[in-house]
C-alpha cells in the first residue's frame, strides 16, 4: 500500500506512528527545493490579499457604525 494511502484507511489498519518513522519515504533526506520559491510567492500573495480583505471589511464595519450609531449605544446601556 503506497504510503500516504495508510492515513486513509479505517482507524484500525492506519500506520503506527513507529511504521511511519521507519517508511523509507519518510527517511528520504533529500528534500526537494524545485517548487518551494513559487510556493512561498503563492503564499505571500496570499497573505498580502488576506490582510487587504481584512481591512477593507474593517473599514465597511466603521463606516456602518458611523452611519448609525444607536446600536452600539443599546448595546453598551446607554440611551440618548
């Protein structure tokens, strides 16, 4: 059985964590470094879309709450 199919397996007839040390796919020192600059581009532009997104719905919440300011007056016990 190929060696990631043994994670998908019933729980019974998985791999122990010994046999998964012991796998020759896992003693394989030689780590492939062909994709990791285009993986990390692909990450960073990730991140950097993430954190715009974030501020952008940041900027539509403060908006609303400008807009109306009543909730968050109910919502602290104040009433004007």
């Amino acid at each position: 059985m190929p060696f990631l199919f043994q994670f998908m397996v019933d729980r019974n007839e998985r791999a122990t964590a010994v046999e998964v040390v012991k796998d020759p796919w896992t003693q394989n020192r030689k780590l492939s470094t062909a994709h990791r600059k285009g993986t990390l581009d692909h990450l960073n532009a990730f991140n950097a879309k993430r954190k715009l997104r974030g501020a952008v719905y940041t900027i539509f919440a403060m908006k609303r709450m400008m807009e109306n300011p009543e909730p968050l007056a109910l919502m602290n016990g104040v009433k004007s």
